[in-house]
C-alpha cells in the first residue's frame, strides 16, 4: 500500500517538525539566556511567573515535538516492513485524506476515538 508518495510526505513532516525543534531551541536558551539577569524568585519578581511561564510553555513545544520525530521514525519503520497505511487497530486500510493529514497516523479514522 505505501508508494513513494507516503515516503516523501513522511520526509517532508519530519523537515518541517526538524525546523519546529530548531526553533523551540533557539528560543528556549533566548529565555534562558535573559533569565540569567532576573531575580530566582519568582513568587516576588512581577517578571519571574511570566519568563517561568514561557520556559515551560516552550519546554512542553519541544517535548510534543520530538515525541512527532518518534511517530515519525515509526511510520518509516512500518514504511520499510510493508505495514504504513493499515490501521493497528482493525487492519483495515487508513484512507489517503488521513494520511495526507497525519503522515504519523496509526489507525484508521473509525479507530482514532
């Protein structure tokens, strides 16, 4: 079922999710970097919980973004062993639109709720 389309659309989620991380990167050490000259105290500082929010706030975007590399690498993984585009759960065929959509998706939309 997979076709050299699949196999690009995979590649081309997995760059642009790259890109996402490179970025989340950048900004999470800015965040760091300018932390350094604020207090530690948060509770008394009226910038400490806005620059703790945003740290965590990033940190949680970079977390959701390498957890996309790995339903990444898996979809490549079942790309290779002939199982891409069957769903895990029935084994039933996921439509192209869902695909199209969620390059990463392991069941077919019946199966996703």
């Amino acid at each position: 079922m997979a076709t050299p389309d699949h196999h690009a659309r995979i590649e081309a989620e997995r760059a642009d999710v790259d890109r996402r991380i490179a970025s989340l990167t950048a900004r999470f050490t800015a965040i760091l970097e300018g932390s350094e000259f604020t207090t530690d105290d948060d509770e008394h500082d009226p910038e400490g919980s806005t620059i703790a929010f945003e740290r965590a706030q990033v940190a949680t975007l970079l977390d959701d973004a390498r957890r996309e590399v790995d339903e990444l690498d898996a979809a490549t993984r079942r790309l290779e062993n002939g199982t891409y585009g069957l769903c895990a759960k029935c084994g039933k065929p996921i439509s192209e639109a869902r695909l199209d959509a969620l390059p990463a998706a392991r069941t077919c939309i019946d199966c996703s709720g």
